[in-house]
C-alpha cells in the first residue's frame, strides 16, 4: 500500500450547511500522491453525521471519521490535536468545515515544496476571506506579503496573519502534540503555527488557495459577537499563552510576540469598554 502523504484534518461541529463546500473542495484535489481525510464530528445534533457517512460510501479508503458521542471542546478538548494523534501522513493539512479549498493544486503544490526543502518545517499560502453564504470576498484577503518567499519565526509570531486552512506542517518534527504553551488555548491554529515556526523554517506562497468563512454560524467569532464577556476571557487566555511561548523559546522572540500583546491588550480595553466599534469588530483576537 503506497505511503500516505498527507492527513488532512477537518474538525465539525454543527455545520451542516458548510460541510458539503468544505469535504468537495478537498476531493477536488489533484495530485500524484494518496491523503487521507481525516473527520472529526465532535457530537454534532444536526445532520452532519449523515452528509459524512455519504461521502465515505461513496469514496472508500478516504476517509477516517471519528463520530464523539459526546461533545469535547465544551471540556476543553482541542479537536485538531485529538485529530492529529490519529495522522499517519508524512504532512499533516487542516480544513475546518465552515472553510474550504479553492485550488485544486493546493496540495501538490505545498507538498512539492517541502519535498525539496527538507529543512522547512511549516508551508502556508494566501487565502480569501467569505461570506457566510460561501461567496468570496476577492477584495478583502489574508495576504501578509506581496510575493511568495520565506517567513521569519518572528514575522509568524508577531500576529495572526494565516488562515487555518493554508496550514500544512512536516508531521516528523511534531516532537509532541501539545507542548505546554498549548495548554488551555483558546487560539489553536495561531499555537500550531508558532510551535512548528519555532521547530524549523516556514515558507508563505503568495497564491490564494482557499477561504475562510467570515461570522459563520457556530464559529468562534459568531460566539463571541453574541458573548462580549466570553471574547474578553479568551484575549486575556491568549495573553496567558503568548507568555508560555516565550518562556518556552527562551525569550528569543520576546520583541514579536510583544507586539502582539499590546494588540490583543488593546482589543481587551475596547470590549471592556463596550465601544461601538467592538460591536463589529471581526479580528481574530
């Protein structure tokens, strides 16, 4: 049986009205090397379980579901990491189901490069950004940089600029799934590109290969626009957890990752102080 190439994770919970969009866009790639797609379906209560169940019939040997049969992120369980000790790929890929995948190249083309570039540890691209209906947003992207070239730890760790679903890291340098900094983290994908940013390089390709969803229902942002309070705590956790980075990086990076502090400790001001322009805020953070 040919080697695994990559594990593609895709977390779920209550998307039903996503997961067709996401699950197509990932079949729709075209490659040289087989992926398994690894569904994760944290105890959905819509019909999530049975779209899964007609993709796998329908495309066997692709699929590995794990159906929760009671939901775990409320525990504070991370989805991607419970999903990530079950990756037998050589790289490990991620698509949340309320986003989705625009390039049918987008594999290859991340895997080429890391096939050539042994000592890159993490590859990431430019993504769209989309309305909740699915319609992309061609002028409003994640593009941090105008070419395609290699990014510096600390340009990864000065902000969150990388869209989940542009993520894919070498599974060989994963030396444990959750490292401390990891621990109580209310910001997984930013954590995930910090740990293997610090494991090794990382390069960014200027192409934009796939979307995120904007306010889609039952996401974090849509929780935190109907929980101000809620939004509060996690910058203040995220804050926690930016402090346990540079205690684990040795403070080598403590200028980036001070940037970022300052942003998120300006956005926990604005909320706190119930300003109109929290209301609509849609930052990450």
């Amino acid at each position: 049986m040919p080697e695994i190439m990559v594990s593609i994770c895709c977390s779920v919970f209550n998307q039903e009205r996503y997961l067709r969009t996401c699950l197509d866009g990932i079949l729709s790639q075209q490659t040289n090397f087989p992926y398994e797609i690894i569904v994760r379906d944290d105890a959905s209560t819509d019909h999530g379980a049975q779209i899964l169940q007609e993709y796998e019939k329908a495309n066997p040997g692709k699929f590995v579901i794990l159906y929760e049969k009671e939901n775990t992120f409320s525990k504070g369980v991370i989805p991607a990491y419970a999903m990530m000790r079950h990756a037998r790929g050589k790289y490990v890929a991620f698509c949340e189901a309320d986003d989705f995948w625009t390039s049918p190249d987008k594999l290859q083309k991340q895997v080429d490069f890391l096939e050539t570039h042994e000592d890159f540890s993490l590859c990431v691209h430019a993504a769209y950004c989309a309305h909740e209906n699915g319609t992309l947003l061609k002028d409003r992207v994640f593009r941090p940089y105008a070419e395609s070239r290699e990014v510096s730890t600390d340009e990864v760790l000065d902000d969150w600029k990388f869209a989940t679903a542009s993520i894919m890291y070498r599974r060989s340098v994963q030396e444990t799934l959750i490292p401390s900094f990891l621990q109580d983290c209310p910001c997984w994908d930013y954590a995930t590109t910090a740990y293997f940013a610090l494991k090794g390089r990382t390069y960014y390709f200027n192409d934009l290969m796939c979307a995120y969803r904007v306010e889609s229902v039952g996401s974090v942002n849509w929780n935190w626009g109907e929980n101000f309070q809620r939004h509060i705590v996690s910058n203040q956790k995220f804050l926690q957890m930016l402090d346990r980075i540079d205690q684990d990086s040795h403070y080598q990076h403590s200028a980036a990752l001070n940037k970022l502090k300052q942003q998120i400790c300006f956005n926990i001001n604005v909320l706190a102080g119930d300003q109109p322009e929290a209301k609509t805020d849609t930052a990450r953070y």
